[in-house]
C-alpha cells in the first residue's frame, strides 16, 4: 500500500502541489490551435473560486454531481472543486445515449450535471424528467445556448466568477473552503465510477479517496514518473485512472495530445 501520509484526499494534495510546485505547470490544453497552460497555483485559485461557487448554488456534502464531455480543463477542474466540497463526481462517457445517461443520473440521485457543450446539455435536459432531484445544469462551451431557459442553467465561467467576488467580499470564505478540504478524510467517497453495463444493469462503484490515492500512487512509483515527465489524459479514462493523477505529483498533464517543443 502507498504512503498517502495526513494527504489522503485529493484536495489535500492539490493544495500541497500549490505549495510546493507553485509555477510549475500543472494543466496544458490545446484551444484554437494555441496551448495554454496553468499552473498549480492557476489551478488551485480556480478550483478554489470554483467550488464557493458551487456552494453558493447550493452543493453541499454527500451530493453528487455528473460530469459529461470529453477533455477540456473545465470538466477536471469540476471534479476537483466537488471533492473540495466533499461532493461526490460522477463521470458519464460523453457518447452515452439518452437512456443510458437517465439511468445514471437517476441511480446515482445527481443534484448537479457540469456539460461540456450544446449538445451535452441537449441530452440533459431530454432525460430531466426522470432526474427528479437534477438542480442545475453547468456547462462550458456556451456556443447555441444563448436563447435556452437558463433559470437552471449557467456558464461554468460564471459560477467561477460567482465564487472569485464572493471570496473577495468574503475574507473568511478562502479558509472555510480550505478548512471542509483538511477535514475531509480518505474514507471518503472519492468518485463513482459506473460500469458498462454488458451484463445487466450498469452499476455504481463507490472509491474512497485513500484506495484510489494508493492505486495510483503505486501506478507512479512502477512506472517511475518524475517532474519531468508529460502525462496524457485521456476522454475515455474520465475519472478512471488518469483522473487521480492529476494530483498525486508535479508532472504536468496535457489534454488532446503533446505540442512539438516542451
């Protein structure tokens, strides 16, 4: 078993990277041809604006939130600031059909859904009648989406911007987060990932942030990555293995492939 130490959430180790790694590079993505890049403290800042403003819209602990798209900065960073909050993300393959979804969404009682883009959202609100308990909607690219109802809809850019004010009119607010992170706990529910259901019904499985902690931090030692090293993360691994390496080290992960010069 890995040694997770008093760093046995993934929380706990986002904001040890930001201490140690502050300007290293943790996330590089590829938007309109250009690579941009954050680094830890970026990306701590924002998770950390991001999960006050999920709990201003109400997440709490316990709740689960869905995630459903494909690669993009926005969808990790989600799962990042619901654990921050000890909600519990749930990962959805971005081709699941509408039926498939419903079910998920239903079975795991999701209050939130973080879409990545029109078409996410198009399939969200086609199931909603049967997510009795769905809340809001969050979404990331706002393309074709200007003339829906947004009385349960908004920008993930906004909600970010939402907690940015309220940490800024709040000294206080930065602590508590941090203080719900510290007092999180390994035994906590980390993640649910679903199967895929070839066999029968598609069934949750429940992962404690110590479990997944110590699965990848021995991945890390097997494999012998260093700071030094690129990591690709792939769509289809949302939440499955490439997820809790985002922060288990200071090795910088990119989305959609690795640029010529490094």
């Amino acid at each position: 078993m890995a040694d997770g130490g008093s760093f046995d959430t993934f929380p706990k180790l986002l904001l040890r990277n930001a201490a140690q790694f502050s300007s290293r590079p943790a996330f590089r993505h590829k938007d309109l041809g250009i690579w941009q890049t954050w680094t830890w403290t970026q990306v701590t800042e924002i998770v950390r604006a991001y999960a006050a403003g999920l709990q201003r819209l109400g997440l709490q602990a316990g709740d689960t939130i869905a995630i459903v798209g494909s690669n993009r900065p926005k969808l990790y960073w989600t799962v990042m600031a619901a654990q921050a909050l000890r909600a519990i993300p749930v990962p959805v393959y971005s081709d699941a059909v509408a039926d498939e979804l419903a079910y998920v969404l239903a079975h795991a009682d999701v209050k939130f859904v973080a879409a990545q883009d029109q078409e996410q959202v198009d399939k969200v609100l086609s199931v909603s009648d049967r997510v009795p308990h769905l809340r809001k909607i969050v979404y990331d690219e706002p393309r074709g989406l200007r003339d829906y109802d947004h009385s349960r809809l908004i920008a993930i850019h906004d909600v970010i911007e939402d907690g940015r004010a309220a940490l800024a009119a709040n000294a206080a607010l930065g602590g508590q987060i941090d203080e719900i992170i510290w007092q999180s706990e390994g035994s906590d529910i980390s993640i649910i990932l679903y199967t895929s259901g070839t066999t029968g019904a598609s069934k949750g499985v429940m992962l404690s942030a110590r479990g997944c902690i110590d699965a990848v931090t021995d991945t890390v030692r097997f494999d012998r990555l260093t700071d030094s090293d690129v990591a690709l993360l792939s769509a289809a691994r949302l939440g499955g293995r490439s997820l809790p390496q985002l922060c288990t080290g200071p090795c910088r992960w990119f989305l959609h492939g690795v640029p010529r010069e490094q």
